[in-house]
C-alpha cells in the first residue's frame, strides 16, 4: 500500500493525553505501540517512537507535527478550527457511553444531603477548566434551567484537571463537579479510591466522544488510514490485558460538524441568560 503523507515535519508528533494520567500510561504506550507498527507497516516515516507527554496539550494541538493526537470537543469547536484534521470519534465500554457519544456524571460525596440539582443551589463548584465540554459546557447546560439572574453556585473553583475536581469533591474543599463519564469509569476501574466516598447525583446531556485528531490540512485518504491503523491496533485488545484496561474499543468516522451540538448547548444556556459557570 502507497503511505499517505503530509508535509509534516519527521517524525512526527504523538500524544494520548486526555485520558492518559500515569496508571495508564503503560496502557497508553501499548496502544501506540501497536498503532506505531500497523503505520509503519503501511511505509510510515513520520511515526513517533514513542508519547509525547512532556508539553501542554494545548501546545501539542496545535503543533503542525501532530500524527495523532486526543482533544476535547469544546476548544475543537471554539479554538482549533483548521489547525487540526478529526480522524474520528472513539467508542468506550463504560457506564454513560453509547457509541461514539458519552455525558458527564455530576458528583458530590455519598454523606451529602443533595438529591436533585436544584439542591445544589448556592453551593461549591469545581470545574476542571472553563474551555472543557464535560466539566464546564455540559454542565452549564444542566444548570442554566435552574438560574436566577446569571448565578447559580456560591463559589467556582477551577481545579486543572477532572482528577483533581474529584479530589476536591471528596475532600470537601468543593461540593460538586462534572465529571467526564470515561474519566469517572476509568477511575473506578482502575484506581477506586479516586472515587471512593463519591455517588453520582445527576448526568448531563450527551454528546460525541472526545476526538481523535491529526495536523490540520490532512486530506479524508489520511485521516482514514489513521482510524485503520488504530482500530486494527484496538483489535488486539480483547486478547491483551493492558490495552482492554483502556476500555476503547474502535473510532468511529466523524467530523467537526457531529461536535455542533456542544455549541448549540452554550447557545441554551446563554439565552437562558447564564453564558457562564457562576
């Protein structure tokens, strides 16, 4: 098979990052080792030997040596624009995913007094950052409904990361976040006592998984060339522990357009007069 190129600068660029804390990154570098050698096997000579995990995701995004990278769809939609290629949506085996969609899960600590939203009224919030879907944009959405006046929360505390959000959920320094639903599965997989003393109060509404993305101007022919290599790297999984702990199962084609809907519940939640986390 002739290999699909890009002028992009080799080797290139890769990074699993969104769902890569480091009791993954074993799993991680499994699966791209398998993806690594099913490229290579088609003549790649832009394939990393290995993650990048040194640089800010953000940084990574929008570098021009991307091969293959993971982002959220909120900035795809709102920063990233033609700066990246989607190569497609992921599909995973864990509670609040259906097909290449998935929510997120709105969390507080099993002794709290809450049972609806509504109780959540003037209390602490922990949001991983104000340019996420799953732990600010989804979110909102739930909330606006339940608005006065633009505000909701007593306090908003931007943690950094949805881990943390637990952490601080579970500490008590917050009351309640959004968590991404593969993230919160993860975890309880993995490593329960990141979830330990939590229960989930509530789900947001759905929308498509996390993408998978390559360096903008990448033609259809190599975006799936790329969905291929992962997906026959992600059918090993069933016969290799290490990458079924990943609980992804295929990419499913998609393109910025599935991602619209996540601006069309930023477009609810500000015309129900609450544009912002508050």
């Amino acid at each position: 098979m002739n290999h699909l190129t890009l002028n992009r600068p080799s080797p290139g660029l890769a990074n699993l990052g969104v769902y890569d804390p480091p009791w993954l990154h074993a799993a991680n570098d499994a699966l791209w080792a398998a993806i690594r050698a099913r490229l290579a096997a088609r003549g790649r000579r832009d394939v990393p030997a290995g993650l990048e995990r040194a640089r800010a995701l953000r940084a990574i995004w929008h570098d021009p040596a991307l091969l293959v990278g993971q982002t959220c769809g909120y900035p795809l939609m709102t920063e990233l624009g033609e700066a990246v290629t989607v190569i497609g949506a992921p599909v995973y085996g864990l509670p609040g995913c259906e097909g290449a969609r998935h929510c997120s899960f709105i969390v507080v600590r099993e002794d709290a007094p809450f049972e609806r939203l509504e109780d959540l009224r003037g209390c602490r919030v922990a949001m991983n950052g104000p340019d996420s879907n799953t732990g600010m944009n989804l979110l909102r959405h739930a909330i606006a409904p339940l608005a006065r006046e633009g505000r909701f929360f007593g306090a908003v505390l931007t943690s950094g990361g949805h881990l943390l959000s637990l952490e601080s959920v579970q500490g008590g320094a917050t009351d309640v976040a959004a968590i991404d639903c593969v993230t919160f599965g993860l975890a309880a997989r993995h490593r329960p006592d990141l979830v330990a003393g939590l229960r989930v109060l509530a789900r947001t509404a759905a929308g498509p998984t996390l993408p998978f993305i390559t360096c903008g101007g990448a033609r259809p022919e190599e975006a799936e060339e790329l969905r291929q290599a992962i997906n026959e790297a992600l059918a090993r999984a069933q016969d290799d522990p290490l990458l079924a702990g990943l609980a992804l199962t295929r990419v499913e084609p998609a393109d910025p357009a599935d991602y619209e809907v996540l601006l069309r519940y930023e477009a609810d939640a500000v015309a129900m007069g609450y544009p912002a986390l508050a």
